[in-house]
C-alpha cells in the first residue's frame, strides 16, 4: 500500500463540528488539553507529581501477572522502563471485539505505538510506553460478538450479560468458515493461525483478546491491560465511595454537559446520579433509592453500610461506566495521552472539571487517525469522474447532481436568467421604497414568486438528467459504495483480514509508516 493523499480532520465535512472545533482551539476550555510540545511538557510535569511509586509499582506488578505470554525485547524493556519515574504511558482502549472488529480498532493502536515512539524522540529525558486497556468489563455483547469481510460476517454466541471479558468461549465453529474464505489468500495461513491461536475453547474473551493483540503488536513493545483486577480496583475505592456518597461526577460535570449542549445539541454520554456497576455473574447498574442502594435489573438491594463495606472488602466488584473509565484509567496510569474516536473524545470532554475536583492530571487528548484503503482501480474511477477523494466525505448526492448538470446549457440558462430577474428586482425595490408600503410588498412578492418558479424548472431539470442520465447516475452510486462498503465508513465496517490478507505485516507497517501523529487525518493508502 502506499499513500495517495492525507486529509486533516478539519477539512472534512463527515467530522463532527466538537471535533472540528476541538481541533482548531474553539472550544473554551480545553486547548490545554490540544496536541502540542508545550501541553506534553505541562502533562509530563503534572503527571509526574501526581502519580506515586506505591500505584507504579501496584501497576506493574499487574501488568507482569497478566502480561504472562511470551514477551517481545521492546515489551520487556518497556516492562522495566514503567518502573522508572521517568516513563509515561500513551494509552488508547477498546471493547473486546471478536477478532479485533472493524478495522480502526488497529489503526487506534498503531497510532498510540508511534506516538510513544514520537514523544520518546521529542523528549529523550523521558520514555514513553504504549498501553492498550482492554474493556473488559463492557456487557454490551451484541456490539462486539461479529466482524466482516467483504464475503461474510463471523460471530459467537453467549447467554452471558456479566462482564464480557469473564464469557468463557465453547462454540467456535466460526473458524473454520473463516478457514474457507482465506486459505488460498497470501497470508491466510498466518490469520488463521492467529484466529486459531486465540481463540480457543475454554479460553476467555479476555484471555483471547489479549493473545490476539500481543501476537500482532508485540514487536511493537505494546503492554496491554485489563483493568478488571482487584489490586487496581483498590486505587479507586476514594473515587467509588465518593460516587456512591454524593454523587460526585454527575455534579463535577453538570456546567459542562450544559455548556456542550447548548452548543452542540447533546453530550455524547449522559451522567447518572451513579456511575458505577455492580459485578457478579451480570453487570448491574447501581441506582440510589432513597437511603439504600439498588442493583438495576435485579431484586437486590443494599443498604449504605452493606455496600461501603463490600467495596472496602470486594473492590473488585465494582465497575466503572463510560464516563467513570477515564477516570479509572488515569487513576491506575502514569498517562499524559489518551488516543480515541470522535465518540470517545467527546465524552473525554465532558470530564474536564471532574478531573479538576479530584485533583487528577487530565491527558492530551488525541483523536485518531482514519484510514481508507482503496485499489488502484477504484481510484481511476474516481480520476475518470474527475472527482476527489474528499467528495466521498462531504454530502456525495450535491456531488452527483453537479456532475450531471456540469455543461448544461438549460442550468446556465436559467441560472443566468434567475440573475437577471433577482438584478431587476434589485432596481425596483430601490424605487418601490420611494412609494407607499404596499406597492412595496407587491414587488416583494412577485419577486418571491418568480425566483421559485425558477428554482422549481431547475429542480425539474434535474430529475429529467437523472432519467436521461440514470446509469452514470448508477456507476456514482456504484463508486460511493467502492469506498463506503454499506454506505459507512470502510474502517468501521471490514475487519483488518480484508487488507492483511494480501499485504501481511508489510500493511500494518505501510499503515505505521504513514501514520499522523501531530494532526488528526484521514488517510488514504492505495494499493
């Protein structure tokens, strides 16, 4: 693969405008928390001073007992290194898909790796180590139970509605159906070895995510993460209790939630009165009921000293929502950087004051690079078209329409004469203006009403090209789809066995190589 073309977020119209506005330093507030050398020195410091050797050493005595599979030179190095004051983590995180999910959840990954990579370069003082945290005490299972390939679409089932991490995998039979697909691919043999190797009967998801994720970024020296461990849920009792007391986030969040609704609309995540889960064979929400504490969904409940005294003995029993895990995260990490997707970023930014309150170092946040691989073929049709890729990121039917209406005599026509009316229009108003109101609302009105009718032929005109024109109109349909496989975004709908497949290792470091670290992009690789 190499690359055609990079495209900054801000350039593209697809890109939510909390993003876009992030980006470009509109958001009050938050450019402290930007991509920039200054931010990373002033992240470096504070994190520094706020994270003791007593939780350093706590987290790598666990990421030594769950790192336990076979350790690359740059993971042991990095594994040494974090016991150091001087190493940070670059963190990213993601459910626990079924082989990894769609694909961006590799891209999420890479980037975190070479931006570790750049802040060691940058700051040589400091080391700097990627971190993948895996959620595994999500339950939303039906969001992570599948993937695609452009032939099929693989999953698993579980009557399990705990923590998806602690699902035991039985049935898995979707390998052999994958087996077909890419056995005669270039490097099929080396994903069905992998799918192989971690998904094995009677293993975890957890368990299998982890071996996936070491087997193909090990090298890389990324130390992976499962926060569902009672030594760090302990770090987080203060924060917990503080939850269950006095509902501390919702309260911390509120001027923000209403400021980013007032200016966007909505928040990506809604604060509850408690943002914690219980965790035995499901996962329950706690909700407060009057003086006790209820599990939702169930009939237990608990008064206020039974829980208090199950999170002092049982820590690990209680989970953290979306909006608690960052928290979490940053409690038990020596963090400066966080790299996310749009959605993640935009909750992030909710917490700001909550961070504040609790006297906790916010990171950088980093929304993640896009990529889009296309063939060589598909990119001459575009050429053909003369088109961009950036079209296919904006609103596609205008594209359409200007391409079937593009030297049309009857559109310049009406257009020219539309200029006409609205410019003779222009001159009776300035002399109805010297006459009574009426007259005036007279010509008002006649030039509404003649405009529209122009509007309504070029309206007509267009539908006319679409019937005469219906199969180039089918081909730029057919092209949209080429690169928005189920008119979604390629990386969030092909798993990364579509691109690996005929490219192996060599892709994942075309993906590295070309990756962008100091500016949000989109990407675009050809084949």
């Amino acid at each position: 693969m190499k690359l055609h073309k990079k495209i900054p977020f801000v350039e593209l119209k697809g890109i939510p405008d909390l993003i876009t506005d992030f980006l470009k330093s509109d958001l009050p507030g938050t450019e402290e928390h930007l991509f920039s050398q200054q931010n990373f020195k002033t992240k470096i410091a504070s994190r520094g001073r706020h994270y003791s050797t007593e939780t350093r050493e706590i987290l790598c005595e666990v990421l030594s007992d769950q790192m336990a599979e076979p350790h690359s030179s740059k993971q042991i190095f990095n594994l040494k290194s974090l016991r150091e004051s001087n190493t940070f983590t670059i963190t990213t995180g993601h459910q626990l898909n079924l082989f990894s999910g769609p694909v961006f959840f590799i891209y999420k990954i890479l980037q975190t790796i070479k931006t570790a990579q750049y802040l060691t370069s940058e700051f040589p003082e400091y080391n700097f180590v990627p971190v993948f945290w895996m959620a595994t005490e999500d339950h939303d299972f039906d969001e992570i139970c599948f993937f695609n390939t452009e032939q099929h679409r693989y999953e698993i089932q579980s009557g399990s509605g705990g923590a998806v991490g602690r699902i035991i995998l039985d049935n898995v039979s979707f390998i052999s159906r994958f087996e077909k697909e890419f056995q005669d691919s270039v490097f099929g043999t080396e994903l069905i070895l992998m799918l192989k190797e971690a998904y094995k009967p009677g293993t975890t998801l957890a368990d299998a995510t982890r071996t996936l994720v070491n087997g193909i970024f090990a090298e890389y020296g990324l130390l992976i993460l499962d926060g569902d461990d009672a030594r760090l849920k302990k770090l987080m009792i203060p924060a917990f209790s503080e939850e269950l007391n006095i509902s501390a986030l919702s309260h911390s969040v509120i001027k923000q939630v209403q400021f980013l609704t007032e200016c966007y609309g909505k928040v990506q995540v809604n604060p509850r009165e408690i943002n914690l889960f219980y965790l035995s064979a499901s996962r329950n929400r706690i909700d407060k009921l009057g003086d006790s504490y209820v599990l939702a969904d169930s009939e237990r409940t608990f008064t206020s000293q039974e829980l208090h005294r199950e999170l002092r003995e049982h820590p690990e029993k209680f989970s953290p929502n979306a909006l608690m895990r960052p928290v979490y995260q940053e409690t038990v990490l020596p963090n400066v950087a966080y790299i996310g997707g749009n959605a993640e970023i935009m909750y992030w930014l909710e917490l700001t004051d909550y961070f504040k309150d609790r006297n906790i170092p916010f990171p950088v946040l980093i929304p993640r690079n896009s990529f889009l691989n296309i063939t060589n073929k598909t990119l001459q049709k575009v050429d053909k078209n003369q088109l961009q890729i950036d079209d296919f990121f904006g609103d596609y039917g205008s594209v359409i329409n200007s391409k079937l209406l593009e030297n049309n005599e009857i559109r310049k026509l009406l257009k020219d004469k539309a200029g006409e009316v609205a410019a003779a229009f222009q001159s009776i108003r300035v002399l109805a203006s010297r006459t009574d109101k009426t007259f005036g609302n007279l010509v008002a009105a006649e030039e509404t009403r003649q405009l529209k009718s122009y509007r309504r032929m070029q309206k007509r005109l267009l539908r006319a090209e679409k019937v005469k024109q219906y199969e180039r109109v089918a081909a730029l349909q057919a092209l949209y789809k080429e690169v928005h496989p189920g008119n979604k975004w390629q990386e969030r709908v092909y798993n990364f066995s579509v691109f690996y497949s005929f490219g192996g290792s060599a892709w994942l470091k075309s993906c590295l190589k070309e990756m962008e670290v100091t500016q949000a992009s989109l990407v675009v690789m050809v084949d």
